[in-house]
C-alpha cells in the first residue's frame, strides 16, 4: 500500500506543530470569560473571578478518557514490579520516551460491567459500565438505562467555563444493521459518555466535523453577530413550540421532551458566549480544517487525537472522551500484519498465533497512544506542557478478551494533573478496588467538588 | 450443571414465538376444556417428568411451572409455555438423567399447549402498545428535507449515528436527543434555507454550480467554495431528475493539483455506465470543461464522479513537503433534453408566492410560512404557532437586507422546532378510562397522524400531497381508501426506501460495505462485488415487492439478479458486464435469501466459512427462534495448533458439542449451518473444504434431517408459519418503531390470519399491518412498561 492518505492529516498537524510554544495564558483563555478586545486588567479580573488566577500553576486541569476495546493481553501491560517505572513490559514500549509522564494503576476493576445475573453481553456491559460505573439495564430497545458518566459529571461543573461543556470522540460509527450484542440496544455498545441515566452522548467520527464543532463552519466573514442573535430568537420560538407540545403528549414522552429542553439551554449557552466574544474562537494559526475520516485507521486515530490536543490548548472543553473503536470491535487489522478480526482474535483461548495478533494489536494502539501524549508533551503551557495540565486515563473494561474478567483491568494514568499527581510509577491496588475511585480522585484534581462516584467508596491513594 | 440453568433461562426468552412452526396452527377451544384438561391430563404428566426441577416452589433455570393456571395466567406466560413446548416438543427436556416422556405423551402435552396458547391468544384483549414520541432519524430527516424543499443534498449525512434497536434503527425509545444534535439541527436548518433561497429566489448562480451542491461525497472526498476536492481516491454522486428516454449532456468543471508524471484522473459514471474518462490537465485557476452525453433511463439519473488515480511523490519538495495529486471539481452541470424549457424541473416549493402590487411583504409571508408549517408539522399549522413564525419574520425584516432572509429565518425556526424533528401523536385531551370492550383505555389516531405513520412506514418520508388532502377529508379511516394508497404507495419510486432501510436492515445488508476478506484467499473478493451482492438482494426483495410475490419466495424463489462479476462467481454462463438481468433457477441450489451471496458472506469469517453464524442467521432472521448467546464463561471454537492439518471444521465443531451445555443451543444451529457446507465465505460453490470433501448433512432437534442446501431449504418450507410470524414481527417492527411484546401476540396472530387469506402476498402483509389496531391507535404507557 503506497498510496498518500496521510494528506488530511498531515493539512492539520501543521497546525499543532505551529501552535507550539503559544502559551495559553496570552493566545486563548476561555472565551467565554472574556473577549479578544479585553484589556490586560479586564482579563485578569476575569481570570480571577473564574479562580484561575494568573499563573501557570493555576492553568484548569483537563480529562480526558481514552477507551480501548476488548481488553489486554495483560502479561505485556502490567509491568513485572511496582514502584518507578524501570523495565517497561513490551506493550507499553511504544510509551518509553514518555516513561516519567504516566503511571499504570493494577488491580483497579469495574464491578457493574460484571453480568451480576443478566447473562451474556458483556461488551456491551462493559463499554456502559466502563465510565458510569452503572449496571445497564438489559434491554433491546425500550426503556434503556445506566448512570451518569465521570467526564459529564465534570462537563456539568468545570465544563460550564468553556465553549463546550465536553467533547466526544471517537471512530466507529457503530453498527449498520443487526443487533448489537446478546440482547443489549445498541447505545450501550457505541457511548461510553452519557449525560443522565437515559441520554447517551453520541460522539463525533468525523474529524471535519469536529472542527466545525469547535470552530464553526466558517472561518470566514461573516456577521456572528446577527447571526447568534438570529439563532437566539430562533430559539426562543423553538422553546415556546416545545411547552406547546409539552401539553399535547402523555407524562411518558415527557421525558423526551425534557432531553430536548436540556440541549436547548445548552445550545442557547453557547450562543450567548457566542455574543458576547463577537467571534468564534480562532483554531491555531496554520491549523486548517481536515477534508474528512482518513482511510488509514492510524491516520484517523491521529487526526482525532490532534482533535483534543486543539480542543484543549484552545480551551474549546476541558472534558473529553474518546473511543477509539467501539466495545467489541471486530476491527480488522491487516495493516500491521494481523490476519483475522480483533473481538475474535481476544478469544485467544491462549493459541500461540491469537495471542501474538492480540499483543501486535495492544502495541498498535498504544502506539498511537504514544503520539498523543507527545503531541501533547510538546504543547508549551505556562512553565510546562499541555501534559503537566492534564490527566487522561486510558484502558479497557475488560481485563483479559478472553476470559472477559472485569477486575485486574488495564489502566493507565497519564499527565501531572497541573502538578497534583506524580507519574512514573507502577501502583498495585488491593484485589477489586472501584475503577470509580479513581474517578473521584480525578474529577477531585480537577477542582470538580466530588466526594463519590457510582460505587466509589473514596478516592485513589497514592497518585501523588 | 450451573451453566446449563442459566442458558436455559436465555431460551425462554428467545424461543417466544416458536411453537408449532410447520405444522397447522392449533385451533382455540373452550377455555374450560382447556383448564379442565390440564387437570386431568398434563399436570400430572409435568409432575413426573418437570416439577422436579421446575415444581414445588424449584425453578432451575429460572423455569418454574407451579402457575394457578388460568386464561390469565397463561396470557401472562405465554413466552415460557412456549419454551416449554419448544422444549418437550424436540426433546430438549427433559434432560438425559430424568425420566424421558413417552413418544404419546409428548404428543398429547404438545397437543395441549398449543391448544391452550391459542385459546389465550383468542381471548387476549386486543392492545395497541405504546410508542414513544418519535425523532426522526437520519434518513428520514433527509428524506422529508427533500420533500419539504426540494433540497436534495443529505443534511443529516453528518449527524451522529443514530443508535439502533429491536434490529432496525427507526426504534422511538431509543432515538435519544443530545445537546451534539441540536446544534447540528439548527445548522442544518441554517444551510437548508439558505440553499432553498438560492434556488428558488436567487437570480444569480449559487457559487457551487449546478448539481455539486447536492451531491452525496464519499467519506474521503472534501468540499469547500470553489467545489468539490478530491485528494483520495473517492467519488461524488449526483441525483438530477431526468425524462426517461431523453438525450442529456453533461458538462463539468474540473482542474488538478499536479504530482508526479500524469494528470489527475476523472472518471465519470451514469447510472453505472462510464461515459467520460479523462486526464484533467489544467491548474486549479484556469479549469476546463469537459462534457459527456447520455440518454437517461428512469426518473432520475445516478451520476458519480471519481478520482482514480491519487498519488503521492516520495521525494519532498524544496519545503519538506511532499506533492499529492489532486483532483477538483468546480461544477456539474446537465442540460436537456434538447428544446426542453430551462430548469423548470424546481418546482417552488417554499416561495409560493413573493411580494407584489397585490400582496403585501407581511401578507405574502403569511402565505409561504402557513404552507411551509403546515407540511412541515405533518398537520395544519395553528394560529398561535403560526403567528410565532411571523413574530420572527417581522422581527427579522426589521434590520434584514432582504424579504427572503428574513423569511428564511422563520422557516430555520419551523425546521428545529419539535414539530418538525418529532412525528407527534397527541394524546386526547381527556382520559380514556379502561372498558371491557376498550380494556386498555385506547384511542384512534386522528387522520394526519394515520397519513404520517403510513408515509414513515412505506416511504421513510413526510406524507405527500395526496395523502395530505385525503387526511384533510377524512377519508384515511376508511379502509378502502387506505388500502388504496397503500397499493399505490407501494407502486412508488419512494417505497424503494422500504426496501432500502427495512430489507437491508433485516438482512443486514448494510454491513457488507465493511465485510474484509484474506486477500490471498479471494483475490476477486474486492467492493465492486461487495455491492453487486448487495444489488442482487435488493433487487430480489424489490421484485417481491413489486410483483407482489408470496413472502415464501423469499425462502425458496427460483430466480435470482446478477451482472457478470456475480454471474462468475456463481458459475452462471454467459453474463457479462456490469449491468444486471434476471436468471431463471432451475433445481438450483441458489435462489431465496438463504443461499444469495450477501448472505453467505455476511455469516463467514475472513478466512473460513462459520456453519455456526449460518445456523444462528437462518434461526433469528428465518424462522425467528433465535438461539441464545453463549455465556461469556464459554469459549469460542477452541483451536489447537494440531486441529487444522487434522481435522475438518466439522470434525471440530462436533467436539465442541461433546459439551453437553454447548449442544443445547449447538444442535440448532450447526445442523442448519453444515447443510450450507457447499457455499465457501464469499458464497461460492465448493465440494471439498481444503483437503476435506465437504459434508452438507444436518439434522435439526425433533427429527428433520436434510443434506445440502436444497433439502435445508425444503425444510423451512416445512416450518414456513414460523418464517411468515417472524417475517410479520419484524415488519411489524419497523412499521411502528417500537419492539414487539407479548400482549402483540394478539395483533400479529390477526395479522397472519388474513395473510395466510391472501396467499402470503407481500401487500397483504402491509395491509396487515396497516389495518391493524397497533397501527391505528394509541394508548399511554403502563405502569409495567
């Protein structure tokens, strides 16, 4: 294969690698607190009142969650010892350059993906339970319900700062046809974010679109003005139509309704920031649209990994999820040399051939996990990095494809959460403690007032 | 014996609707015979042989049989009186170490629970169900753009995936809403206007010229002011209306951004014939035109343009950067038919009328928004919501350059508002309490609404004119008239969307664009004969639809579709080309959804065929008796190195079943599969698998035995009642977007009746469907829902 897909791609990074070295505190503050034309005093109040003072080590700690289906083959994961980070295992060699900069956390586990008497569906168990810490209700269709997830617990809180509460990613479309798995609707399989117990957040593929999302869909002049003004009456109508209908339905669509009242107000939100910045916030110099979903797998990983990386360093969100194939994908991975599909071959049943495929598939995506941090390592913000700022998890909820156990489960902790917690090291938790824990203890470092989160029973020790 | 408890609690689900497939329905008795049987006759007979698991307070298997047996009771426990039929009946159960059941009694206990299941279903209360308020989905919300403003350019194509369930992805319940969504509501609306005003009021071209505005690009093919941009390899496809039979040529627009040695390359396709190939040499600022000539064969033509030869240097550039070849594509243009007058094809929809000496700006606006609401809503637009339309219209043209600006502006509103993005079903303004004849407190559905369902349903779109104007006279009540439109819905080009969005979810047709083959195994296998397999069973199902066939042919047609790349793959002689004709199957093999090339590839692995996911497919989409999944504690086919040089696949698989908590579900499935042996995993004939001769023998539990996909075939034939209830419940389905309960037994058991009346056509089961009380009325939710 010598064909050129990295076009796309490459159109964008430019703009990541330009954007280098602009620190944040000067190029883009939330746009929401203040507008291009703000004095230096007009600024700095307004950083005060947002509590975020003026220097670096006052910069807001992002989230961010990357979910990777089917488990690990956890021999090459976890490493051998605890403590510092010395001899990475083999699947975590694409990470080495980044060595002081994340830490793997073992022993972690996800009690609600467990079946807990609902029988088969695991995947689809997982992918709900993974950051709602909630046991799906089994259903096909109707009635669907799990839990608030982590990253939106901090949407509603310090997500309400910036342009977008959160942000969600990912490169499946989910399933075009056919039931999702055993009996399980398909939301559960292809949103790992969801807003309440009932209202998924359908996440976004395509990495033009994206861009829209963050940027508009004209970068170019045209009168934001008018048009947030116009959207804003718009809107009002849409609302006053929506009471209307309120009294024409039964008590059980109410709740539907209630859905689309949410997403109103948050859309008027954003409108109102709209109007008060005049213009949308500007993408990094250099940094253009992409043209679409990249044909390349890896091309397409990178391009919605420089996705986040913008979406934080312009402080567009600070909450963002990402999965990168949906739980149970069947992926194919012929590119690096794997012949079969990725959910069959996590049924390694241990076979040599299944295994190597499965532990060639784990260095893939860490691999592109690898880039990502870089990028983001790369990011000058302040005294540090973007990195230093952030705390992304990484990892699946499954342990092991094949057995499909729900503790034990790969997890990796990247970043400095803004000097709050101190990478580098293996940390070996007791046998079963809460993956929500660990939430806690994140949304805690990102100034999100939490005490608990699902079936927490506190925070994570030893982080820092 | 934990495990095996726990999958028989999957069967009780899943076997639901599957007894007495094949043989004659069981006709209802008097329910007191039926009680005063049970007595005498069954109860001691599930004493000696059940309630040692399943009696006295046991339920293993979460299968307890200790009912107060009632009418009510078993309207209640339908599903697992069925199970249990299921069970007895192939002689699942009881279990080896238990006492087998005399060949007579089983008769006599089968005998009885299908009498005493049709006597409940008898006297089950007829019960509409419940849907919840409807989102439209993507396609829908294309189509009815479409219809709504004679924009045609997909704006839904980049809202978030809707979640599917139930297998189809209209389902209400889970049509979710997401603050993601509306934003992309309220910019679609935004372009949706803005295109229309282009188009219906602009007297100067639109910067995208002509038919590229509209076109639907592949995902790899980008668009911005000066056109579309193709830096990969990918197409465009255009839809323009045509006169069938009329000459037109074809102008485009195009240039390129040179690399390496030969120009960009751009191949232009209509309706599947090439009819421009060439070398676009000419720099983005100076492009040149090129046109092509065709004569058009239907009401619209399907134009495609490709780049095919994208490129990228190796060697980077003075600036580090390396070339990539692309290709641009500034305009597409169709003119005629010769003499024809200009582009009157737009007939105004939204700018019905504009200011003039006559009609004042405020009472022109008036005009326009009260049509646009009134179709938008699905229903006639009331004064107060009407009067809020023109609140933002006056509110607009205040400061607004223009009358149509500020007119668009209300429409953008008309199209985010809930009445739009909604199908709404009111309730009634007052309760409607519970009678005998009425025991669900249901009420009918008012004419729009009938108009609304019936169009989503058969056209995945808004109701059109006519059927507006009989909901407008009251006329859709009458089942006559229905059933008139309905014929002549089906006869329209838009029931093709029936065919599309049901049959392609129902076979999953849609997932063969993502079917990945070894390379090495089937080079031919490429998307070129990905699609023909989807084309062949789209056709199939239209030609069903169109000729009004019996459903059966389904199973068991002796015809099929193919083009050349097809026809080779199936050992058809002489069919060349891509174009597509109909064969005739004389004791065939091939033939019937079962043994159609999409199907046997979608149920294959990549590098071997899975008699398993056959078996699976042929019970769930057949004859809808799915088996349950495994539990996750079980492992897939287990794989020793030393397996594959020693074994056959189905040497291995019988292994596998040598569990007896795999054979329980193992022997459904695999029987039906092996008989499908013959067929390799892109569904070529074979007679040797590798170096093991192929054996295409099964045997289904109760007895059915078959060798090779004939006899399979003869055998649901044997069991088409099952297929016919299945083939219902899923149209059924679709039809109402909710899934299909318990207390629907009654609806889909009337349905049958008049289908089995009817010769199993294809339109009698719309009919059925449509005529039936689930499609005509409402009722609120349960408590217990």
């Amino acid at each position: 294969m010598s064909r050129s897909k990295v076009m796309d791609r490459r159109t964008a990074l430019k703009g990541v690698g330009v954007a280098i070295g602009l620190p944040l505190l000067e190029a883009m503050m939330p746009s929401g607190i203040f507008g291009g034309s703000a004095s230096a005093e007009e600024k700095k109040s307004a950083l005060a009142a947002a509590g975020m003072g003026g220097s670096s080590s006052k910069t807001p700690v992002r989230l961010a969650f990357v979910a990777i289906p089917n488990g690990m083959w956890m021999d090459h994961f976890t490493p051998k010892t605890v403590g510092p980070l010395t001899d990475l295992p083999p699947s975590l060699k694409p990470l080495e350059a980044l060595r002081g900069d994340f830490s793997i956390l073992s022993g972690l586990a996800q009690d609600n993906a467990r079946a807990k008497g609902d029988g088969p569906g695991d995947h689809a168990r997982s992918a709900a339970a993974f950051l709602t810490g909630a046991h799906p209700f089994k259903t096909a269709g109707s009635n669907i319900k799990l839990g608030i997830s982590v990253d939106q617990v901090a949407a509603k809180s310090i997500g309400q700062q910036t342009q977008l509460p959160s942000l969600e990613l990912g490169c499946d479309v989910g399933r075009k046809a056919g039931e999702c798995d055993s009996g399980y609707a398909c939301a559960y399989v292809s949103n790992i974010s969801w807003a309440d117990e009932t209202t998924p957040m359908p996440k976004l593929v395509d990495p033009a679109a994206v861009f829209e999302r963050l940027f508009g869909k004209n970068t170019g002049q045209f009168d934001m003005a008018r048009k947030m003004a116009e959207r804003k009456s718009i809107l009002d109508y849409v609302r006053d139509d929506t009471k209307r209908l309120e009294k024409q339905v039964g008590s059980a669509d109410q709740k539907k309704l209630d859905e689309f009242t949410t997403s109103l107000r948050e859309l008027e939100r954003r409108i109102e920031n709209n109007m008060k910045n005049k213009e949308a916030v500007a993408p990094p110099p250099g940094f253009n649209r992409p043209t679409g979903i990249p044909k390349e797998y890896s091309e397409h990983l990178k391009l919605m990994y420089d996705m986040m990386i913008v979406a934080f360093q312009t402080d567009c969100t600070r909450v963002c999820t990402f999965q990168v194939a949906s739980e149970g994908s069947n992926r194919s991975f012929n590119f690096i040399g794997v012949s079969g599909a990725h959910h069959e071959l996590s049924h390694h049943g241990k076979k040599p051939d299944n295994v190597e495929a499965i532990k060639k598939i784990d260095h893939f995506y860490m691999s592109q996990f690898g880039y990502f941090l870089q990028r983001m390592k790369a990011v000058k913000e302040g005294s540090g990095t973007l990195l230093d700022n952030c705390l992304i998890m990484m990892g699946s909820g499954i342990g092991d494809g094949d057995r499909h156990n729900h503790d034990d489960l790969p997890i990796l902790l990247a970043g400095k959460g803004g000097g709050t917690v101190v990478p580098g090291r293996h940390v070996q938790y007791p046998k079963n403690t809460p993956l929500c824990n660990l939430f806690v203890s994140m949304l805690q470092r990102a100034k999100v007032n939490a005490t608990r989160f699902a079936d927490s029973t506190g925070p994570l020790p030893q982080l820092s | 014996m934990k495990r095996f408890g726990s999958l028989l609690l999957f069967m009780l689900s899943s076997v639901a609707f599957s007894a007495c497939a094949g043989d004659a329905r069981p006709a209802p008795k008097d329910p007191k015979e039926i009680l005063a049987r049970y007595d005498k006759e069954i109860k001691p007979l599930l004493s000696t042989h059940c309630f040692k698991c399943h009696g006295n307070g046991k339920k293993k298997g979460n299968v307890n049989l200790d009912d107060a047996l009632s009418i009510d009771s078993i309207q209640k426990n339908t599903n697992k009186w069925l199970a249990v039929l299921e069970q007895v009946r192939t002689g699942s159960m009881p279990p080896e170490e238990v006492q087998a059941v005399d060949k007579k009694n089983v008769e006599l206990i089968v005998r009885w629970l299908g009498e005493a299941i049709a006597t409940a279903d008898h006297l089950r209360p007829r019960d509409p169900g419940f849907v919840s308020l409807h989102r439209l989905n993507r396609t829908e919300y294309n189509n009815t753009i479409r219809d709504l403003t004679g924009v045609d350019f997909r704006p839904a194509d980049d809202f978030p995936a809707d979640d599917s369930g139930y297998g189809f992805d209209n389902i209400a319940d889970v049509l979710t809403m997401s603050p993601l969504l509306a934003e992309k509501y309220i910019g679609a609306a935004e372009s949706i206007v803005e295109r229309v005003i282009k188009m219906e009021t602009s007297k100067t071209p639109t910067p995208l010229s002509g038919l590229i505005g509209e076109a639907k690009r592949a995902q790899t093919v980008g668009q911005d002011d000066s056109g579309l941009i193709f830096s990969n390899n990918g197409d465009a496809t255009m839809m323009p209306h045509t006169q069938p039979g009329s000459e037109y040529t074809l102008k485009i627009k195009a240039s390129q951004a040179p690399a390496g040695t030969e120009p960009a390359k751009m191949l232009v396709k209509v309706d599947g014939v090439d009819v421009l190939n060439q070398g676009v040499d000419a720099p983005k600022d100076k492009p040149k035109e090129f046109t092509a000539k065709f004569r058009a064969k239907g009401e619209s033509a399907k134009v495609v343009v490709m780049f095919t030869n994208e490129f990228r240097e190796a060697e980077p550039q003075k600036n580090g950067r390396r070339r990539s070849r692309r290709l641009f594509v500034h305009a597409v243009e169709l003119e005629g038919p010769p003499g024809a007058p200009k582009e009157e094809k737009n007939r105004k929809k939204v700018f019905i009328a504009m200011p003039s000496k006559e009609l004042t700006e405020e009472a022109c606006a008036e005009k326009i928004l009260k049509n646009f609401a009134t179709r938008a809503f699905r229903r006639p637009v009331k004064d107060d919501e009407l009067k809020s339309l023109l609140k933002i219209y006056s509110n607009v043209r205040k400061d607004a350059p223009s009358f149509e600006k500020a007119v668009g502006s209300a429409l953008t509103a008309a199209l985010v508002s809930p009445f739009f993005l909604f199908r709404v079903e009111n309730k009634l303004p007052f309760a409607v309490p519970p009678t005998p004849d009425n025991p669900t407190g249901a009420w009918p559905l008012d004419e729009y609404e009938i108009a609304t369902r019936l169009s989503y349903f058969l056209w995945s779109t808004m109701p059109d004119d006519e059927l507006f104007m009989l909901a407008g006279q009251r006329m859709l009540k009458n089942p006559k008239i229905r059933e008139e439109q309905v014929r002549r819905m089906l006869k329209d080009r838009r029931s093709g969307q029936l065919i599309e969005n049901f049959a392609g979810q129902w076979l999953e047709l849609r997932n063969l664009d993502e079917v990945m083959r070894d390379g090495k195994l089937f080079p031919q296998f490429d998307t070129k004969l990905a699609s023909a397999m989807e084309r062949e069973a789209t056709l199939f199902f239209d030609s069903i639809v169109r000729e009004d066939r019996s459903i059966f042919t389904l199973i068991d047609a002796d015809y099929t579709f193919v083009n050349g790349p097809l026809a080779q793959l199936y050992g058809i002689p002489n069919i060349k080309g891509d174009e597509f004709q109909k064969v005739t199957l004389k004791n065939s093999p091939r033939g019937g959804v079962v043994t159609m090339g999409s199907t046997l590839t979608l149920t294959s692995n990549p590098t071997r065929t899975s008699p398993v996911k056959r078996g699976k497919w042929v019970l769930e989409q057949i004859l809808g008796t799915p088996p349950p999944p495994p539990p996750p504690e079980v492992p897939t086919l287990v794989e020793k190195p030393s397996d594959e040089a020693g074994a056959s696949l189905r040497k291995r698989l019988e292994a596998h079943r040598a569990d007896p908590s795999c054979a329980v579900c193992h022997n459904r499935m695999d029987g039906l599969g092996f008989a499908l042996e013959n067929f390799d995993s892109i569904g070529r004939w074979r007679d040797s698998d590798g170096k093991f001769p192929v054996d295409a023998s099964g045997t289904l539990p109760g007895g059915d035995s078959f060798k090779g996909a004939i006899e399979l075939k003869a055998v649901l034939m044997k069991r088409r009642e099952g297929f016919a209830r299945n083939f219902v419940e899923k149209m059924l389905t679709f039809a109402l977007g909710r899934g299909i309960k318990q207390y629907d037994r009654a609806t889909v058991n009337e349905i049958l009746k008049q289908v089995e009346q009817n010769e199993y056509k294809f339109s009698s089961v719309v009919m059925g469907i449509v005529n039936s009380d689930a499609f005509l009325k409402r009722r609120e939710k349960r408590g217990d829902e």
